[in-house]
C-alpha cells in the first residue's frame, strides 16, 4: 500500500513508519517540525519515509492523490497541551482532521485510520469501558476525540473506510521521544533523580500501552479485510494493562535500582478509567499486544544506561510537548495560531520541493 502518515516525525510516527516500511508499504507523510529538535537516540534503521514539512491545516488534494491510505497522527496532544488554548485544539484537532478525512476522500483514498485515544471514557468509578461504552470526555483534547469519530465516521461509504483507534495512555521509547507521558515522565525521573515522589496518592486507574503495540495496531488496520474495520472503533491495549497509577510508579521504580519511591495525597483529578481490550484481540486479525509496562520499564533503563542520559536531557523541552510550542511561541518562531512564521516557511519550502519527487514515486 502507499500509505500517508500525518505526523510521521512525531513519537508514534518514527516508530510507525519504519514499521510499515518493513512490512513493505510505501510510506511518506507530513510533519511540521515542531519537535524535531529533540531526538534521543539512533534507531539504526536504514528506512525512512519522505516527509514534507507542512501542517495539517495546509494540506491540498495533490498532497493526498494517489495515497490507498491515509494514518493520521498529527493533532494537538496530550491534555494539558490541550487546555493551554481550547478553542485552538478544537480548530486544529477537530475541524482540521475532519477537513483531512473530507480531502482524503475527494482524493480517492481508501482508508482513513484515526488514532483516537481511551481518554474519551473520561472519569468512572473504576468500572471496564468498552467500545459500546457512553463517552464521557473530561478536557478539550477527549472532546476532540469524540467529535472526530462522529463526524469522520459519516463520511464512510462503499469507497472509504474509516476506523477509529482508541489508544490507551503510551509509553516506551521512541527516537522522537516524550517524557510528558506518565511512565515514560517517571522513568526519566527514576534514572535522573534516583527518586519518584509522588504529589498524589496514585489511585486513579488508567489504561497503559507500548509504542510499537500502537504501531502494530495501525499496521493491521490498514491490512485488514475491508468488512473488519469499516465504520469499526478499536480500543488499543490489553485489558491485563490496566493499572492504578501508584502500581505504575512501583514498576518503574522496582526496574531502576536506588529509586527511592513515595506517594502524596489525592489530587482532585477524577479521571480514573479503567479499559477492556476484548474486541480488538477478537476482531482484528493479527493484533495482539505484546508487551507489558514491566517490559517497558526495563527497555527505557536499558536505553538510558547506553545512552548516558543526563538529566538536561530529560529535561530539555524538545521532550514535552508544551514546553516546546511555548518555547517557539516565547522566540516568536512560531504565531499564536501555531503557524511557523514566514520566514521559516519560505526555508522549508526548498526541502518540501524536494520532498515531492520522493512522495511522488514512493
């Protein structure tokens, strides 16, 4: 398949295209840039796709035509993020990806695969949510979710297959990493600090899954029999991996020797959800997840330990998604709309040009 992923330089996009690439699609996509500073290891991979670097809200219909599927990534993320400028996450999140899914279908795409997330289950009192489940979003970010799925799954037909991947939390490491994620953020803490101390009591559930399990999941959709994914929402994850956020510190802390490990009181955050993964292990041929937050714990040591990660790196703004975007904002790099200036468009205009024959032949 020929196969356009938006934010393909991202977290989940640089271990997802080499993925597909390996599986022998033909991958190239789209990414603005705004993270690319922060890159925290050679993956020592010998494929990468071709990316332009344009943002979502500038794609045209040649950027899309003669794609057979589109994987869309590249949205406003994580909550906090999310609620730094609503009306903005609304504009981009929402309206910009519904604009894609009408452009990918004009374009004679196939298959539009949207990485949607279990936050849309929002607070409960600990029960399992599944798919047929009533949503309950809690943040601008959830509420995006939401709507995208009702009004992206409107445009399926005979011709164009949407489906909806509902991601548990992430984790594990990826070149273009995040430490703004909660086992990967506390990781960072137990091997830079020797230490995590909690500021809440860790009670909340949540829902935990591995990078490359994402990966996997996207891959199958996209090579699954059109009548197993049209219209279909999948949540991604295993419902083994669910877990109190205080059983998630302690496996971290148990795999990085020294850390020192305490809790404070509850926070007054109420979102607390816990997920049941049954449908995608049944339903989507190929799936299953394959690992577990012990495992990613002991690889986010492993990769530290090689790397000599120092604590400025940790730290280093590339890293957390906010910090970043209010970094650029602050250098006047990027409007208050998240538009690279002029000048810098003109600059990545050279590499997009040269970008296209490579699009254009993948």
């Amino acid at each position: 398949m020929k196969i356009f992923v938006t934010g393909v330089d991202g977290y989940i996009g640089s271990v997802l295209a080499p993925w597909l690439m390996q599986r022998g699609h033909a991958v190239s996509g789209l990414d603005t840039g705004f993270y690319r500073e922060g890159w925290l290891y050679n993956p020592l991979r010998e494929q990468t796709p071709a990316c332009l670097n344009k943002d979502l809200r500038r794609v045209t219909m040649s950027d899309l035509a003669s794609f057979d599927a589109v994987v869309h990534l590249a949205e406003l993320s994580n909550d906090p993020l999310g609620q730094h400028n609503p009306e903005l996450t609304f504009g981009i999140n929402h309206r910009g990806t519904v604009a894609l899914a009408k452009m990918a279908k004009k374009a004679g795409v196939a298959r539009f695969v949207y990485t949607s997330s279990c936050s849309v289950y929002g607070a409960g009192s600990g029960e399992f949510k599944d798919e047929t489940s009533p949503v309950n979003p809690q943040t601008a970010y959830a509420e995006c979710k939401v709507m995208v799925e009702r009004d992206v799954s409107a445009l399926a037909d005979d011709h164009f297959t949407p489906t909806f991947l509902r991601n548990a939390t992430a984790y594990g490491p990826s070149p273009r990493m995040r430490f703004d994620l909660v086992l990967n953020n506390l990781a960072g803490l137990a091997w830079t600090t020797r230490q995590i101390k909690m500021t809440s009591d860790g009670t909340p559930w949540r829902p935990l899954v591995h990078v490359c399990d994402i990966a996997h999941a996207i891959a199958c959709a996209l090579e699954a029999p059109r009548a197993a994914v049209h219209r279909q929402v999948f949540n991604v994850g295993s419902t083994v991996e669910n877990y109190q956020v205080r059983q998630i510190a302690r496996t971290v802390s148990d795999a990085f020797p020294g850390c020192e490990l305490t809790f404070g009181n509850s926070d007054g955050d109420n979102r607390s959800y816990r997920v049941n993964f049954d449908k995608i292990h049944a339903s989507l041929p190929g799936f299953t997840c394959r690992h577990t937050i012990t495992d990613g714990a002991r690889e986010l040591f492993e990769l530290f330990q090689r790397i000599g990660m120092t604590r400025e790196t940790f730290e280093f703004r590339a890293y957390t998604r906010l910090k970043q975007l209010e970094h650029l904002l602050k250098t006047g790099q990027i409007t208050t709309d998240l538009f690279w200036d002029q000048a810098h468009e003109r600059a990545d205009d050279v590499s997009v040009a040269e970008c296209r024959e490579r699009v254009a032949s993948a």
